[in-house]
C-alpha cells in the first residue's frame, strides 16, 4: 500500500435557497386577505338573492324579483351617464349632484365640529353646560331641520347643505370633545416641561392624542350626511338620488327604486370605509378608548 496517499476533500457544491419573493408573498397574503374578506359576504347575499327570488316570483308579490328588477332596470345599469336635459339623467350624475351636496355639508361640520369639540373640550364648564343640549339637539331627525332651513334660506341648495351640517355636527363635537377630555395627564406633565406654546401644544399633544376620538366623529358623521342628503332631495328636488327615488316612486317605478337604493347603500359604505381608511392612517390603528 502507498502510505503517501492524500485524501482529498470531497468538494461540494454551494446549497441555494430559494425564497420566494416579496412580490409573490405580498400577492399570496392579498388574496388570501381578498378570499376571506369578500367570500363570505358574497355567498349571504346570493342566499338572499335566491330567497328574494323564490318570494317575489309569484303573480300576487307586490315587489318584483331580482331578475325582474336587473330586467327593468338594464339601461340604467349599462349607462349610467346618460343626459337628456333637466331631471333626466343618469343614476351616476344623480349620484354625483348628492356627493357634491354631502362634501360641503359636511366639510363645513367638520371644521365647525372640530373646532368647537376643541374648545368646549377644554373647559369643565363648558362641557357639562353644552354637552346636554347637544345630546337633546343629536336626536331631532334630519327632516326635521329641512322646513326651518328653507324658511331662513328661501332657496332650496343651501338648505340641503343646512341639513346636512346641523346633522352631522354633533357627532363630531361630542366625540372631538370627549377626545380632548381623556387626553393622559402625561402627556399634559410633559407639555408642561417642554414649555410648548398653545399651538405647539394643540400640534404635537392635543390633536395626536385625541385623533382616534375624533375620527370615530368623522365616520359617524359621514354615514349621517348621507342619509340626510338622501331624505331632503325628496322634498327640495332637483338632480340628486333622493329625488330620483321619489319621482319613481310617484311613477311607480319599484325596480328603479331598489337599483336606487343598492347603490345608495354601497356608496355609503364606500364613504364609511374611506373615512375609517384615513382615521387608520393617521391614527395608527390606535383605538378610542
């Protein structure tokens, strides 16, 4: 045997890991996320589908099924802008006149609601006189307002902006309020420290610590404007949801109502959602509690 034989190392080749990428991971999570979000309430409303459908197919149903009403209803589905002059357009004008109506309305309850919840949350006083008068005017209904602000305004615009404001104020003044009130002592020991001025204080302290409050106004605020707009446009006129409702109610036109009402109710939920949207943004994902 050769004892100088050398054992060579056997030489081996460098292992590579596959990851999946980032992209793909980000993709997987998605519709995963988008199965778990959008399946379930899909299937409850094909079961109500069917059910409302299986009710309203007989001769006697005094409202048209599902069918029927997609049927009724198809040129309104396929073109939704159309424009033939006046009063007469399409559900997407109609819905565009209403958001326009909501946007200032409400705009303007969220700067007057902030405002004074910012105010009114800093004083003891303050707080126990007003708080109870808000609670008492939160309650008057929508309509309710309409014959009072047409008779200050006398025109029909401003007083549907009037609705919309004096609906969605309270909401937004109470839980700014009750915001500013529940800010940690803390957080005042240290403003107090650091020698912050009034706006410092309001920009650094007050607004961060009191957000989360205040966009649980927002978004309560936002679903009411909607609904007040949509109740006033059946008494003041004009382009707008609320009264295309009305007008086929008076031409006893029912599917045109419910396809109404669908996009009535998605619209509002797209609102709700795009106002939690920036509250998370802001906020963190913080709570109010």
């Amino acid at each position: 045997m050769n004892a100088n034989v050398k054992l060579q190392p056997a030489s081996a080749e460098p292992v590579t890991i596959v990851r999946p990428s980032r992209l793909a991971t980000l993709a997987r999570r998605s519709g995963r996320y988008a199965v778990q979000q959008l399946v379930p309430p899909l299937v409850i409303l094909l079961l109500l589908g069917l059910i409302w459908e299986m009710l309203c197919s007989g001769a006697d149903a005094a409202l048209p099924p599902p069918s029927q009403v997609v049927a009724e209803t198809w040129e309104l589905i396929i073109d939704p802008f159309y424009d033939n002059g006046g009063n007469d357009v399409g559900l997407a004008w109609q819905l565009l006149a209403s958001l326009q109506r909501v946007a200032v309305g409400y705009m303007l309850a969220v700067v007057a609601g902030v405002g004074l919840g910012v105010l009114i949350g800093q004083s003891d006083w303050a707080m126990r006189g007003l708080d109870p008068i808000f609670q008492v005017l939160r309650t008057v209904p929508p309509l309710a307002w309409l014959p009072l602000s047409l008779a200050g305004f006398q025109d029909s615009h401003p007083s549907a902006l009037f609705v919309i404001f004096i609906t969605a104020i309270w909401p937004i003044i109470i839980n700014t309020a009750v915001g500013i009130r529940n800010i940690p002592q803390d957080y005042r020991n240290v403003a107090q420290v650091l020698q912050l001025n009034g706006f410092e204080y309001f920009k650094t302290i007050m607004l961060p610590a009191a957000a989360p409050y205040i966009f649980t106004g927002l978004r309560i605020g936002v679903g009411l404007s909607w609904l007040a707009i949509i109740a006033a446009e059946m008494l003041i006129g004009g382009v707008g949801i609320g009264f295309f409702i009305w007008d086929a109610w008076n031409a006893s036109r029912i599917s045109d109502i419910i396809l109404a009402l669908v996009y009535i109710g998605v619209v509002g939920f797209v609102l709700d959602r795009l106002v939690a949207f920036v509250g998370q943004r802001i906020t963190r994902g913080i709570p109010a509690n």
